[in-house]
C-alpha cells in the first residue's frame, strides 16, 4: 500500500506527500510496532523457521524503505544497501519497487485492530502514569472471531503493550471486576478492561483527583 501511494505521488511530483508517506510508515509502523512485534517471532517462537520468516519480511521492507527514500537521500540510503546482506548491485541502478501486488484487507483490518488494541492501552498506562517497566493485567472483549485472531497474537499484544502474559484473558463479555477496571474502546468490536490496582495506588490517585478537583 505505501509503495503504491508514494510511486503515485512521484508520478504527480508531490514530494511533500512522499516524504511525509515514507516518514509515516517507516516511524510509526515499521520501526515502532513491527520490528518490535518481530521480536516475539525472532526470539521466543522456539522456531528457526518462524524466525527466519520474519527476518526476511523485516529485510524485504527496510529494501523497499530504502528505494523509496533513495531519491530524497542517496547517498545514506546507498551506504545502508551496501551493508545489507546479498546485495549484488547498487542501489542506484536496483529496479523500482513492485507496484499493484496483492493484498488482503481482511488480515489487514485485523492488523490495523491489533494496533489500535495496542495503542490504546499504550495511552491508559501514560495516562495513569504507569511505570513503564511495569506489567499489568488486562481482559480482552471480543467476538469469537475477534477474539481468536487476537489471542494469536498475544505475545505481540504483551510485548507492546507491556501486558503481563500469564494475565491476559480473553472472553465475549465484560470481566466481574468491570466497575473498578479502565474501560477501553479499542475499535468496532475489540475492547479491554484493565483493572485500576493493577496500575496505581487507588489511595493516592483518589487524592490526587480530590486536589485537582478543588482546584478546578
């Protein structure tokens, strides 16, 4: 989709779009969730193979980052090809990247609800000043569909979103302790509970509320 979207915009000389399309993606999507969701495939599947799957998906894209950002910067784009593995040419002669491949919006809605499930806890815990290193638990609410794709990937979900792994749960309706849990709204159909002493201390958050609201 980015490849798509920023060969488009060379096509009409909008590099303000492109510069801003790769930014996007590279900042917000490759470096910041997928490379470290690749972790839990890279070093806790227990599977050379699965390993070595994302491996290539993580080199695949950072190759196709690096066509694309040629044009604005090649000469750090180029010394960066040069060090990856099995390069037979340089970048500046190397084709363009493949435009119009297929795609599945099925997975990639799933994808975009995994982030969104993700983002919005990242937010409570800022929000509430969670400690960063500390691991909370969380309920997960779902359709079955919803619930089985993201239970997949739960390693995932703990790992960016610092969630205690052997706490995570998974079910279609709200969990018993709801009233004293952040509720969160994920996206259409994905919810999560996440219980309040599990994040602070009730005592002192319930002063401090009472001196904010005195002040207000």
């Amino acid at each position: 989709m980015l490849i798509d979207a920023v060969t488009e915009s060379y096509n009409k000389y909008f590099f303000g779009d492109v510069g801003r399309e790769i930014y996007d993606f590279f900042w917000g999507d490759f470096a910041d969730r997928y490379i470290e969701a690749s972790k839990a495939r890279i070093y806790h599947s227990g599977d050379d193979s699965v390993a070595l799957v994302t491996q290539t998906v993580l080199l695949y894209v950072f190759n196709n980052i690096l066509k694309l950002l040629h044009p604005f910067m090649p000469f750090v784009t180029e010394e960066l090809w040069q060090a990856l593995p099995n390069q037979k040419e340089a970048l500046i002669i190397s084709s363009w990247p493949q435009t119009s491949l297929p795609r599945s919006t099925h997975l990639v809605k799933r994808f975009e609800n995994l982030q969104a499930l993700t983002r919005a806890i990242r937010n409570a815990r800022a929000e509430y000043s969670v400690e960063p290193a500390k691991r909370i638990t969380a309920s997960i609410v779902g359709s079955e569909e919803v619930i089985q794709y993201i239970s997949e990937e739960k390693e995932v979900l703990a790992l960016l979103s610092k969630l205690d792994l052997d706490n995570i749960h998974f079910a279609d309706s709200p969990p018993e302790d709801a009233k004293q849990s952040v509720h969160l709204t994920a996206s259409e159909g994905v919810e999560a509970y996440l219980p309040l002493a599990d994040m602070v201390d009730i005592s002192a958050e319930v002063q401090r509320l009472t001196k904010r609201l005195s002040k207000m």
